[in-house]
C-alpha cells in the first residue's frame, strides 16, 4: 500500500461493500481517513463497516438504490453530516452479465444502464454540494469495455462509455469549482466478480494472464493505490483522466466474442 496519509479526510465510496470498492474503502481506512459507504443492501454495509472499524479509524454506512436518486441524495447528506463533509468520493456501483445483444431484454439492458451510468450521474449530483471546495477529487470506477468492445457486454460498453464521457463533462464544469474528477479503469483483477464471470475455466484464465505484459492479475489493493494517488495532493493537476489499472491487459486484450448459440445467459435480469 502506498505511504499517504489521510487523516482527518472524509471518504465516501458508493458501492462500497464487496468486491474492489470495498477494497478501496479498505485503502483509505488504511490510510486513516474516517470511511462512509453505501450499498442497497443493508446486510452488506454491516459488515463493509465493521471490516473497515476494525483498521482503527472511524466508518460509517448506510443502505441505498444508486437508481434512487432520493435515496441518495438522503444517505449522501447523512455521511457528510456524519463526517461534517466530504474530501473524496469514489463512485463505482455496477451491474454485469453475460448477454448478446440480439437476446437481451429490454429491461436487462436498462438495468446495467440504471445501476452504472443512471447511478453514477445520482452519486455526482448528490456529492457536489458537500465536496470540499477547492480541493476535493471524484474517481469513478469504469471498465475497460469504456474503449474496449466486447461481445455479450453491450449494456456494460455503453453504460460505462457514458461513465466516461460524465467524468470528463464534470472535470470541466467542476473544474472551476477546485475539484478534480478522473476514473479509474481496472483490468482483470483476480478477487473481483467479473474475472469469475469472464473466466470461468482455469485454462482461459491462465491464457489471460499470460497475454498480459506484466504476467499476473491485479488486485484490490492495486486500484485501491491509484484511488489514493489520484485523491492525494500528488495529483493536483490531475483532472479528466481516463487511468486504467491493469498490468497493461489493454494492450493484448483479444476481443472477447461469445458464442451466438449461448443465447442471452441473464439476458432476462
């Protein structure tokens, strides 16, 4: 882990119960920021802050639909209230599956685009009014299939091109306001659920990681690091960035194409 000290900074980390974002929430606990984080399911944010207690700073938690934008803008106005404002942000709630287009559902579609891009946009126009001024940093966590085509991830491609495209929107209309936002694109990270999904068989899983320059799958801790770079003085003159976090995956990463006889596995969410 990266020697930065936040202490006495606010975090909030939307989606911050599971998986990488909860790794990021560890990170800055780590760092002795005091941590808020949300997730629509209550029983997750339980044990997201008693993990995150147990690194000896102060965490907080509270239970919210990103597609809610009341519910939001609600939960959001307690952790500042709680914390008494807000240093930094990460927004990373996410819905995945594997789908091709042509079998997809009207909804299953409009679900990804809720949870990611819908969701995403909620988060930022709840923060804004609570961020630190000048000096707070936003970092949304994309994905790869941002820039990267990928068959079955239709809904993700669009969602988080969108994701994307806000981030660099915000970096010129906040800009002026002192705050910084950037994403952050991870690449196959070895305890996160999309590796699971993509690479179910240990075989294309080994293949994967050796296609990439430097041998090995990220991990929570790597994203975590960059988060902690980017919402550091370090990066004061750091805004609209696209970063991806991935061993250089991107530039060996095959197009991935399913099967059209798979059909739409999830398609139906």
């Amino acid at each position: 882990m990266a020697s930065l000290d936040f202490s006495g900074k606010r975090v909030l980390v939307a989606g911050g119960t599971s998986g990488i974002n909860l790794g990021v929430a560890e990170g800055f606990a780590k760092a002795s920021a005091a941590v808020f984080v949300f997730s629509r399911d209550a029983a997750k944010v339980g044990a997201a802050v008693e993990r995150l207690s147990a690194h000896g700073g102060r965490a907080g938690g509270g239970a919210a639909d990103v597609r809610d934008m009341g519910a939001v803008e609600g939960v959001v106005a307690r952790a500042a209230a709680e914390m008494g404002g807000l240093d930094v942000v990460i927004s990373g709630a996410a819905g995945n599956f594997l789908a091709l287009v042509n079998g997809m559902s009207s909804n299953a579609f409009r679900t990804v685009m809720e949870i990611d891009l819908l969701g995403t946009f909620h988060v930022m126009r709840a923060v804004f009014p609570h961020l630190t001024k000048p000096g707070a940093s936003v970092v949304n966590i994309t994905a790869p299939q941002s820039w990267r085509a990928m068959s079955g991830q239709g809904h993700v491609c669009a969602a988080k091109a969108g994701v994307d495209q806000l981030t660099r929107t915000l970096a010129l209309e906040w800009g002026h306001h002192g705050v910084r936002i950037n994403s952050v694109s991870p690449g196959p990270i070895a305890d996160s659920g999309g590796v699971a999904r993509l690479y179910s068989d240990e075989a294309a899983l080994e293949r994967r990681r050796a296609s990439i320059p430097l041998e090995r799958l990220g991990s929570n801790e790597d994203i975590a690091n960059m988060c902690l770079f980017l919402a550091s003085d370090m990066a004061g003159y750091v805004t609209g960035a696209l970063i991806p976090v991935d061993g250089g995956a991107g530039l060996t990463m095959e197009a991935m194409r399913l099967d059209p006889r798979i059909g739409a596995r999830g398609g139906n969410a």
